[in-house]
C-alpha cells in the first residue's frame, strides 16, 4: 500500500456541522492565509464533509476513523467513556486563531485520511514531576495540528508493503506472534520509520506520540486516572502476562500481543495507547526533558539535533506506551524507554505512523485518493 492507497474519512454526523475553520489542501491552505483567503467561519464546501475537529469520545464507532470494524480477540462492551466535554484543552479545535507564544497559528483539522484520527494543534502538558528521572520536569509543549494512526501497524499491513516491494523483509521472531490483525513487533526504528515513509508519513515524534496518548490535561493513563487493569489495556496484570492469553509452544505464560482495537479507544479515537506493543517514537532518547534543552521546547520539538539523521553523543531512539508483557508501571502517557535503533539485542517492539500538513499523505489532490485495498 503506498502513498496513492489512501481512503479520507468523511464525517457526516451534525454534531460536527458548525462553522469552523477549515483545511483543504494544506498547501492551499497556507497559500490562503498568506493572502487572507482562508474560510474561517465558514462551512466547507458541500462536496466535502470533514473529520472531527474536536476529539471524537472513546465509545465513537471506530468506522468513523477506520472505515470498517476490525475484529477482536474481546467484546469492546466495556468501554470506558470519555467526555471530551470534560476536558480542559487549549487547541485550534475549541479556541479559533489560537496561536503558540511564538505567534504560529494552530490550524484546525482537515479531513483525515482513514486509519488515522486528527490531533488538534496547541499545548498540552508533557511529562511528569512525579514519574521516573526520565519523563522530568513536567511542562507546556506547542504542536501543530497533526494526524495520527488509529491502531499500531499490522502484520498484515507491514507483509502488504513488503510485497509491493517498498519495505524491507520484518517481522516477529517469536511463535504466535505472525497472526495478520496483530501488531507487527521485533521490528527495528530504522523498517519502522521506512514503512511509514512509503505510506506518505512518518513516525510520530516523542511530543506528537505522548499528546495522542494523553490529550491536553497532563492525565497519567490515556483514559484517565484510573488504575490499568486488563480492562482497560493488553499488560501484565493480575491475569498474567497479556492480560493472561496463552501463547504456543514452550513458554506460554509469557503471553503475546493481541489483535489491535481490542480494548476501548481513547479521547481522541485511539487504540491501544497503553500497553499492547511497546511503539517507537523518532526521537533520539535523552535522560530527561531538561537535559535535552532547547531542543525539547518550542513548537513541534523533535528532540536531540532537531531529529537529524546523524547525532553525536546519542545511540539510542524512543520507544512508548508499555506492552503486554510489562505492568501499569510502563503502561503511563510519560513513561520514556530507549532502544538501540537496530534492535540489536531483539526487543518486540511495534510502531504507529502520524502525518503533518505537509506529509503526502496530506497534499494529495482528491483524484488521487483512491480507495485502500484490506
């Protein structure tokens, strides 16, 4: 699936229909506010409808986002609800013209390409004063609006980009961990960050990963404060590893990893932000925020050397959101990990992809966005 297999959502619902700000074709976009030209108050044009602007709540049908229901290894019956209402955000989606201290305009969200749910741009609160060294001091960070996928990539879906030739050969290295609706794991940053490229994205920054995972109120789990329990995420709980499935073969109470979207979505439509896979970030890791100076701040930080290929002084990439295999300790919005890039030793880490305004998954024309084929 490359670049051109992309699907866009189109939200009908009315709770979406009034008046914003809205983003067409980005570069257009920013052709627009150059020259005042932008339809701010306005409804978009009747040819199109456009995906949420504000956080969709976390029992919205995920074929809102994903354009069909994926099966799961559990009923999503027991879905913890969140009221997107009570939130406290500052983001383009409930302030127009909101701007980051640095005078750069927040867009509103667009219409988002299917598997992938909007972010909408502005602050929120990054960290942790309370967590390990690591995730110190907590503060503010300005993002851009951005998009984000849905569920962790698949093996199915990694296996499709090896056959079109535009990945190169991955996958898991343990027994029961190949089925095609599970996240791909035992992956290297390096095919992580390849596999979203060909898909006209990129892999999301540490900043872009955490906001996804928590949404602007600083909370500790993605869907609140409550403690993770195999309720609401694939961990180490009382059940055992991997809320206590079996794998084959020898071993089996080391568990795995189960089908993507088994548990509820977050504030922002998202699976599996807690637990799961273990999912790399593009960042360089650094020992904490204030280490990391200057290059953590800002709008859109991309950690150590602005996230330049070449970094001298750091060997190691980010990887997020605990996984089945660790307990609600690895399972928070802040808990940080580093890894060898090469993952060398093997860790069964997996990815998610995000998009910028300006990634091609975002600039195609309309004739090009052609139905993706599962």
């Amino acid at each position: 699936m490359g670049v051109k297999g992309v699907v866009w959502a189109r939200v009908s619902s009315s709770r979406y229909a009034e008046p914003r700000c809205w983003v067409g074709r980005p570069i257009g976009l920013l052709l627009g506010l150059a020259f005042g030209a932008v339809g701010c108050g306005e409804s978009p044009p009747p040819s199109q409808s456009f995906a949420p602007a504000v956080p969709p709540s976390a029992t919205t049908p995920a074929s809102v986002f994903v354009g069909s229901s994926q099966e799961s290894e559990v009923s999503s019956s027991s879905a913890i609800a969140i009221d997107p209402e009570s939130v406290p955000t500052q983001d383009a989606a409930e302030t127009p013209n909101l701007k980051a201290p640095d005078g750069t305009l927040m867009l509103a969200c667009g219409p988002a390409p299917v598997g992938m749910a909007c972010i909408a741009g502005g602050k929120f609160l990054r960290g942790s004063d309370e967590g390990p060294d690591n995730t110190k001091p907590q503060g503010s960070v300005w993002l851009q609006t951005f998009y984000m996928d849905v569920n962790e990539v698949t093996n199915e879906q990694y296996d499709r980009c090896e056959a079109e030739k535009s990945c190169t050969k991955s996958g898991p290295q343990y027994l029961d961990f190949d089925r095609p609706k599970q996240p791909i794991n035992g992956i290297s940053w390096f095919d992580a960050e390849g596999y979203c490229r060909a898909q006209g994205k990129h892999l999301p920054t540490e900043a872009q990963w955490e906001k996804a995972a928590r949404g602007t109120d600083g909370r500790t789990y993605p869907w609140g404060e409550e403690p993770a329990t195999c309720e609401r995420a694939i961990i180490k709980g009382k059940e055992g590893r991997g809320c206590g499935l079996l794998k084959r073969g020898s071993k089996p109470k080391t568990g795995r990893v189960w089908e993507i979207g088994s548990r509820p979505a977050n504030l922002y439509g998202l699976h599996d932000m807690a637990g799961n896979s273990f999912e790399w970030v593009a960042d360089w890791f650094t020992r904490s925020y204030e280490a990391c100076g200057e290059d953590c701040q800002g709008v859109d930080p991309k950690g150590p050397c602005d996230g330049a290929e070449d970094c001298p002084g750091y060997k190691h990439k980010g990887v997020r959101g605990g996984s089945w295999y660790w307990g609600p300790d690895r399972a928070t919005t802040f808990f940080r990990r580093a890894h060898v890039p090469r993952n060398r030793p093997f860790h069964h880490f997996g990815f998610r992809c995000a998009a910028d305004l300006t990634d091609p998954v975002l600039t195609l024309p309309l004739d090009e966005r052609t139905e993706t084929k599962e």
